[in-house]
C-alpha cells in the first residue's frame, strides 16, 4: 500500500494537470453551448460505436439459437403457404377438401453429416417426441436433401441425396419430362438423371425439380441443373447429368415436410402393386 501511495505522490503534478484539464473543459462545455454541442455530439459518437462493437460481439454468441428461431418461424410459413396457395391448373374445380394434397413443415438442426461414402447419412436434433416421421421429405432453402429413414424419442437420421440407393421422383421444369435422380456415388455435386426417353428434348441449364408423382415431396422444389446430356449408347434413354443446387457440405438447418395423405396413398399404390420413386 505503501508503494502505490509513493508512487501516486511522484505523479501528482500530472495528475494535478490532467485535473484541471477535465474541469477547464468541464467549465467551456457548460458556459458555452457551441462548443457543448459539439462535444455532446463526439461524445455520443464515441459511445455508439463502442455500444455497437458490444452488440456485435455478444450477438455472435446468439447466432445459434437466432437461427434456430428463423428456421421454425420459416416452416410454419411454408404450412400456411401451401394451404393459401392455388394449385397451378389450367382449369379449376371446386373438388371436396379431401382430395387436395396437405403438407405440414417442421424445422431441425443437422447435428451430423456424411459425404465421403457411397451411402451416406444424415442426423437432425429433433426425433417423434418433436413430431417428425420415417418417410418426411427433407430440404432446405437451397434444394433436396433427402428423406427421413430412422428415428428416436429426440433424434432422427436421414438417407441422404448423396446416397446410391435413393431415388427421387423428378421432372424437368421447362418441359414437365419426368425421370428419376439418382446419385451415382462418385461426385458429390452431381448426380444422373434417369429413365428420360432418347427422343425427349432436353437442354443444357434446364432445371431439375421434384415430379410431386410421390407422397413425400410437394412438386417443384429444387434438385438440380443439367449439365451434361448424351445418348445412351446401349439402352432406350439419354445419359443426363446435373449439378446439385445444394452445397450437402454446409447444410446446417433443415426443413421437414409430410403429406398428410400418405399413408392412405401408399395403401391404395400397395394394393395397385404401383412402385414410386423416394424408397
């Protein structure tokens, strides 16, 4: 204590200045209002900056949870949506509530993610207690992602596009052709586009949504662009290839989507012996 008190003495002629420093300013900024104004408003410059740098920073430790906020708040927008929306038919009938398709929207965060398999899979922090199924379709804000295959009370896995066993029921947009995309387990931001006839037109840049032919993705959101078509030297259709619009190795929320009327479609397919895409 000592040795702080000594040393505060051998400095109290620039403490004493920089005292009187503070109440000759103080003395200028009260008797006069220019240079008043002039100091408030550097001031209050200082100090929003200073507030600003303090927001950024404690904001980026909320990130997560704003995300996870916006990817909720998202899904529920995207049920309303499909309720509101008109289906886009020529013509329009005032057919029973019954027959239209009704999807429901859920949100997770991916928690674990494969690329470098052949079959690769996917883990989202949500599970049944949350309300999620086998079968949901899942996607987000850049495509197709893949469908739902096994869960738990607050977990489930998801059989990725980048997986060699998945199919999904496609079309190309500008000329409703349909096929199916397969992932073919070598590149992972290309996969092949299957079953399109050798007579069919199809370009370069054309775009690759879902067909909407299945119970577990609503048509047209989006798989993919052609990059690539040639004829199949040794059977009846083209060789197409596309480029993924989902980049699979920066997906980090998610959204789940279920046709209400599934289990009453895929009954009546079962009964029919009709086989679909997306299994």
């Amino acid at each position: 204590m000592r040795r702080i008190l000594l040393f505060l003495y051998s400095l109290r002629a620039f403490l004493l200045f920089v005292f009187l420093e503070f109440v000759a300013i103080w003395l200028i900024v009260s008797n006069h209002s220019r240079q008043g104004a002039v100091f408030l408003a550097s001031s209050g410059q200082v100090t929003g900056t200073l507030l600003r740098t303090k927001s950024n920073f404690l904001e980026y430790f909320y990130l997560g949870s704003i995300n996870e906020a916006l990817s909720e708040k998202n899904a529920r927008l995207l049920k309303k949506l499909e309720y509101t929306m008109p289906l886009q038919d020529t013509v329009f009938f005032d057919l029973d509530s019954s027959f239209a398709h009704s999807f429901d929207f859920w949100s997770a965060k991916v928690i674990n993610n494969s690329l470098h398999l052949n079959q690769n899979y996917i883990t989202l922090n949500k599970g049944r207690n949350q309300g999620l199924r086998v079968g949901m379709g899942v996607f987000n804000e850049q495509g197709v992602i893949g469908r739902v295959n096994g869960i738990s009370g607050n977990f489930s896995t998801v059989i990725s596009l980048l997986h060699t066993d998945l199919l999904i029921s496609s079309k190309i947009k500008r000329t409703d052709v349909f096929g199916s995309t397969n992932w073919d387990g070598i590149n992972p931001q290309r996969a092949k586009l299957l079953y399109v006839p050798r007579h069919v037109e199809v370009e370069v840049g054309d775009t690759v949504v879902t067909s909407g032919f299945n119970a577990t993705f609503p048509e047209g959101i989006p798989i993919g662009v052609i990059t690539q078509v040639a004829s199949g030297s040794e059977t009846n259709y083209l060789d197409i290839f596309l480029a993924f619009t989902t980049d699979f190795s920066r997906i980090s929320y998610v959204y789940l989507v279920e046709n209400t009327m599934r289990e009453e479609l895929d009954s009546l397919q079962r009964q029919q012996n009709i086989q679909t895409d997306d299994r």
